[in-house]
C-alpha cells in the first residue's frame, strides 16, 4: 500500500522498512559494510547476554571476530562432516513418521533439535523430553519475550537500565535468568571439553571451537565458545522444523507437486534406495521445492533481528541517517507481484523456467529466506543441506494426503495463511495423511533406520 519504502517514527528514532526485494538487497547486500549492525537492544542484548550472542551484536571488532568463528565451524568442508549425521537423523524421521504420522510435527521437531544437538554439542537427541532440549528452549522461550516491542520502557528509556536493581523487579528477574542462561551455556560447552579429554566425543561445532583454544587461549575465550554454540542452536533448530512443517502443508494442499517430485525421484533413485547427497545434481524439480517453500512461508516474516546503519546514507533521494532501524519486510519481500504472479500458489516451476510477466529477483537464491549482506544466517549450507536430505526422503517414502474424517468421509479444509504470530511463524496444528508408497519402500526405512541408529550410537 505504501511502497518499497514506509518510515515508522518512534519518537525521534525512525525504522524503515522494506518491501521491495531490489531495494532490500540494494541496501542491505551491496551496501552491507553500512546496515550490517543492529539496533540497541537494552534488555536483550546489554542486560540478559552482555552482547555476546551474535544476533544482537552490534558492528564492531567483537562482531567481526564472532562471525569469523562461526564461519570457520559452518564453511562448507566443516558442513561436509556433519552430512552423515543429518543422513542419519533423517533415516530415524522416516522411521517415527512410518510409525507414528499421526505425531508428524513432533517428530520434525525431535529431527531438527537432534541435528543442531549433535552438530553443536556432539550428541543426539532421542526425545523432545531430553533435558538439555527442555532448558535449551526455556533459555529461548524467554528471549523472544524481551524483544516484544513496548514489553520494556527501557527500550524507549535506555536510563531505566540504570535503575538500582532493588528497585526494579524486572531488571532484577532478566539479570537472574541471564544468570542461569550463561551457567547453561558453559556447562554445556563443558561437557564437551571434558568428553574431549576422555577421548569420548566425535565431531561438533563445539569440539572445533575448543581445539582453537587449546591452540591458541588468546584466539578466543570460553564464554564466546559457549556463547557461539548456543546461538547456533537457537538459529538453527526452531527455524528448520517450522519450514518443514510448512513444506508438509504445502504437500497436502498441493498434491501435484508431490507427484512431480516422486516422479523425478523415482527416475533418478528408484525405490530401492533413499536420495542421498550424490543424488542432488540430479534432482532439480526437488530443489526448486526446497526453494519454493523457503519463499512461500517464509518462517522470519519480518526478515528475521533488523539491521541498523552506522552512518548517513542516501537511497533514491531518500536520506537514512545514521542508526536507523532497518527491516527487511520478509512476507511482503516474497509476496510482492512484481516477482512473483501468483505468489500464495506453491509454484516450484518459477524456478526452472522464467515466468512471463514477472522480473528476475535480485538474489541469486531466488529468494532471501537466510537474510542479507554480512547478517545473512551463518548456518545457510547447514540448513539446505538438512532441508535436502529430509524432503527428499519425505517425498521418496511417503503420499501426503488431506485428512478424511472416518465417520463422516469429510476432507478436511485447510487454511494456508494459518499460522503462528511473532517474529517467526509456523503452521498452526493441521491434521494430515501419510502413509508408505509401497511395502518395498516401508522395508527400506526400516532397514535405513538401523543403519541410521547404528551410526548415532557414537552421539549417545
């Protein structure tokens, strides 16, 4: 309604925030050395992590130094020895989906805390109910309530951060929690290195951090190893489940996308085998329903923490100055018409072949689910590859249907724009069915799985 560009004054600080795709990857990618830093967050960041996780961070040479670290545990070598662990986890999804469909949204969940788990900290998740899981989204459960806008005066009144803590119930409950938050993450990153020394733990993120220190202590210090890791995890686990849950959506409400896959899957595969990484080349119709889903539900509607510039600027005869809050306005980004006809369809094909009456989007991936510029997710390889090996087996193993009430022989309807509020959304709970495309298929998960167990026995 407003344009590429819509201005939100709070007081005296403006937000700015984008809608247009060139402009969002005019600013935010090719001008990333100015909008790479974050707005001040006063609870968040200064009181409950110090500024020590990456996502409130502002620019600077601490930012600088963290984001090295996270790229030398996330390049794509490093990601090329986690690949058998997310193989394996998706060889345990197929098995809890073929025993249990009804708990679908559970098991995408235990599968994506399983591989951030094991990639992070070098051991599995076998349960939702694994108590290092239950405190890790305690910890995360209550960040995203400091960053609701007006839950704090502080974020309009920095003062307030000055108050006595005896004075200030609040201040005296986030410095409590940011406590406990900082004892988990070490402890956690402690067990790693004690599991190091007995010569116990296989490879992780944590793991590769700790061998630096161990190396070279003035590289980097505990509290940042513990710090780093448990951003990976927050990033990481929440995001992928939720884009799968959408992917399984998309499949029930567009079964003939489904068929398409299975069909160049079953050209390229057979039924003998699952897909597995040697197979992606081959595979591009599922690539572009990995891409299609990433675009059409994206899970950071509003593009994920907002960016911030850190001097003055000018865009169009546009002035931004200097400290500006920047968002990136994901849902109307991936649904603007300009890029996108018929943008509420699930179309994989936009992909393949160009779409008359439509421009050419201005990122290479065709869409910006993983973010802009230096702030784009540092897990991206990560979580395609995760995606890849978890959809291309869903859509090998199993027909995803809507679900037919026995007693009346009713479909159900579905609301495609059915989802969660807040920063990141997922599909509200939806019923659907998934069954086995064959016995031969069935057979082969099951003999998958344990071959699939066998290997995360080491992650016990």
């Amino acid at each position: 309604m407003y344009g590429s560009l819509v201005t939100v004054w709070t007081g005296r600080r403006p937000t700015i925030v984008i809608g247009d795709p060139k402009v969002a990857c005019d600013l935010l990618d090719r001008r990333s050395a100015i909008y790479s830093s974050r707005p001040r967050f006063v609870v968040m960041g200064e009181l409950f992590t110090n500024n020590d996780s990456l996502l409130t961070m502002p620019h600077g040479d601490k930012w600088r130094k963290t984001r090295k670290i996270f790229h030398s545990g996330l390049l794509r070598r490093a990601c090329e020895t986690y690949k058998p662990i997310q193989e394996a986890e998706s060889q345990r999804l197929a098995r809890d989906l073929l025993e249990r469909p009804a708990d679908f949204g559970r098991h995408l969940e235990r599968y994506a805390a399983s591989v951030m788990v094991c990639v992070a900290y070098g051991r599995r998740v076998d349960d939702l109910d694994d108590s290092i899981v239950r405190r890790i989204y305690e910890r995360m459960r209550y960040m995203s309530t400091l960053n609701v806008p007006g839950a704090f005066w502080a974020e309009s009144f920095p003062l307030l951060k000055r108050v006595p803590d005896c004075l200030a119930r609040w201040k005296r409950e986030v410095k409590q929690r940011a406590e406990a938050s900082s004892t988990l993450l070490m402890e956690l990153a402690q067990q790693v290195h004690d599991r190091m020394q007995a010569g116990e733990t296989p490879a992780s993120f944590t793991k590769n951090l700790w061998e630096k220190y161990e190396a070279d202590p003035t590289e980097l210090t505990p509290r940042e190893i513990a710090y780093a890791t448990g951003s990976l995890f927050g990033a990481g686990s929440d995001t992928s489940s939720a884009t799968l849950m959408s992917f399984i959506l998309a499949m029930t409400c567009f079964p003939h996308v489904a068929r398409k896959a299975q069909a160049e899957i079953d050209s390229v595969v057979g039924r003998g085998r699952a897909p597995t990484w040697s197979d992606e080349p081959s595979l591009p119709y599922c690539a572009a329903v990995i891409k299609e889903t990433l675009r059409w539900r994206p899970v950071a509607v509003m593009g994920g923490t907002p960016h911030a510039s850190i001097k003055d600027d000018y865009y169009e005869g546009h002035f931004i100055p200097k400290g500006t809050t920047i968002l990136g306005n994901l849902w109307a980004i991936h649904h603007n018409s300009k890029y996108f006809k018929d943008s509420h369809e699930f179309i994989p094909e936009r992909y393949l072949e160009v779409q008359e009456g439509t421009e050419p989007y201005p990122h290479r991936d065709g869409h910006s689910a993983f973010g802009w510029g230096r702030r784009i997710c540092p897990g991206k390889l990560l979580a395609e590859n995760s995606l890849f090996i978890s959809i291309t087996r869903i859509l090998w193993g199993f027909n995803i249907e809507k679900h037919v009430d026995p007693a009346t022989g009713v479909e159900d309807v579905y609301n495609t724009f059915a989802y969660t509020d807040g920063f990141n959304s997922k599909p509200q709970p939806f019923r659907c069915c998934i069954t086995p495309r064959s016995a031969q298929i069935r057979d082969t998960i099951e003999h998958e799985a344990k071959l699939g167990e066998k290997f995360l026995e080491r992650y016990s």
